[in-house]
C-alpha cells in the first residue's frame, strides 16, 4: 500500500515538476528544436535542473545504500552496449516527439489536464506501447523463452 | 508566439529540480527509474507484484495535470497546429520507438545521464537529433501546420 501511496506521490511530483517547467506546452518542446526560428532554450534547463538533482542522489544511493527504502534491491539498468534497437527506436521517438510536441511523460499529464490533443496522442502512444509488448509476448510465447529484446525494452527506463 | 519571449530559464529549472527530486525519490524509496516510457511499457507484460505501482505512477502523473490545471490552464495550451492524423502518427512513433528504444526523455535523458551511462547519452543523442530534424522539415519545408 505505501509503495502504491509512493508512487502516486512520485507521479504527482512529477506532473507539476513538468507544468511549472513548461514542459506540458508543445510550443516549448518544438520551440527548443526550432534553432532556425526564435530558440526556446528552456528544455535543456528542466534536464539540466532534474540531472542536478538526481545525480548526486543516485551516486550517494549506490555508494552507501543496501537497498531501497520500500524494496529488497535496486533495480537498475545492467546493460552496456550500443545496438540498433536503442539508436533506431530513439529516433523514431525523436520523430514523434519533434512531431507533437509531446514526449510520454507530458502527454500522461496533459490527457490529465484535459487536453483533447494529449488525449489523442495519448492513446495513439499507447497504441503503441501495447502494440511492441504484444508483439515482444507473441514472440516469446513461441519460443518459450524470455528474449533478450523484452528484457532490453524496459531495462534503461 | 515568439518562443524566445517565452524562454523561462527560472521556472524551467525549478520544474526540472521537482522532475529530479520526484525521480530520485522513487530511486531511494523504490529502487526503480523513473522512465515513464518504461513505467507505462511494464504495465502489459503483466508481471505479479509489478504492475501496480506503476499504475499508480501514471495516476498521479494524470492527477497532476487534473488539479494545476484547474488554477493554471494555460500551463497545458496546445499552441502548434497539428491535424488528428499527425498526432495519431506521432503518438505511434513514440509509444513503438520509447519501446525499441528503452526509454524516453526521463528515463534516458534525466535518469541514464544522471547515472552517465553510455547506453543512454547515446539514446538521447539519437532522439534530439531526430526531433530537430523533424522540427525543421516541420517548420522550414512545410510551413509550421501540418
């Protein structure tokens, strides 16, 4: 239950950590990539202020922690190396995302908000989520085993 | 609108710091990464125990955008000019390409750079790339409305 309670907590701190950064106005997000226009820079700042933040805390946790407060290990990716699937399916996110205006966290949030826009979006990327992990299933379920692509589609966050 | 009148380094950056601090928070408490790609994506693979929390993550996510704004609407404006069919394509590409690609601006752009892992500056690069390609052709060769 506090784990549930948790991460309400988290994703609410989230949703208007996103708000107060602007983050939930496609405007912003295309106007960042717009460097032939007028460049909105305020994107780089939220990253550069969330970074701020969770680095020394993920650095202090992995240096003097045994484990989370509410769980028995971190877990955390493990993973190293660079294959296709990351560069080409962060790319084709990139397109989607310069598209819209919209990345995943934003559009959760502005569906909240009532946005018929984010709605849209919304469902299309789930759409799209539920699509991939079916297919991820499909294609274990015929080889009875867990592949390598299933675990590497969730591994890094 | 001038984006450049609308550059707000200050609430930018503090918005950042909650975005930081509610991803850190769930790192020490839960011993997860806040990647909401990946949250979203573990709801159907349907794991006992796992699911969820993070169900309740996109419920405060959404709850969120429920009660700010209720005070701030115009925090939420849809100021580009995008048809339905762009943004039915749109969210495709992100909901497949977050998945192929493990992860999205807060998984990989927030929590993998703040870890400084490889995997993610690389992702990261990979998707900015993109966008500002795909925000150029948008802008520059088709006019700003599609």
């Amino acid at each position: 239950m506090k784990i549930k309670i948790g991460a309400f907590l988290g994703g609410l701190l989230f949703g208007v950590g996103l708000a107060i950064a602007g983050m939930t106005q496609p405007a912003k997000i295309v106007g960042f990539f717009d460097f032939s226009g007028s460049w909105d820079p305020s994107l780089a700042f939220v990253m550069g202020g969330a970074i701020l933040v969770y680095t020394p805390v993920y650095r202090w946790a992995m240096r003097s922690w045994q484990r989370p407060i509410w769980a028995p290990t971190f877990l955390l990716p493990t993973r190293k190396d660079i294959d296709w699937r990351l560069i080409s399916g962060s790319a084709i996110f990139g397109i989607g995302w310069g598209l819209a205006g919209y990345c995943p966290g934003p559009a959760f949030t502005s569906v909240g908000a009532g946005s018929k826009e984010a709605l849209t979006f919304g469902l299309a990327m789930l759409l799209g989520v539920g699509a991939y992990q079916l297919f991820i299933r499909l294609r274990e379920g015929r080889t009875g085993t867990r592949t390598d692509e299933h675990a590497a589609a969730m591994i890094d966050g | 609108m001038n984006a450049m009148e609308s550059f707000t380094p200050f609430a930018s950056t503090l918005g950042g710091i909650l975005i930081g601090a509610a991803a850190a928070g769930l790192l020490l408490f839960h011993g997860r990464i806040a990647g909401i790609s990946g949250i979203a994506g573990g709801i159907f693979r349907r794991e006992s125990g796992d699911v969820s929390w993070r169900v309740m993550f996109l419920v405060g996510l959404f709850s969120a955008g429920l009660a700010w704004s209720y005070f701030f609407p115009q925090d939420y404006a849809f100021d580009i000019s995008r048809s339905t069919p762009v943004l039915i394509v749109a969210g495709l590409a992100v909901g497949m390409g977050t998945q192929l690609g493990s992860g999205c601006t807060s998984g990989h752009g927030v929590c993998g750079i703040g870890r400084l892992s490889k995997r993610s500056t690389v992702a990261t690069i990979s998707f900015m790339i993109t966008a500002a390609i795909t925000v150029f052709i948008v802008n520059e060769v088709l006019g700003g409305s599609i």
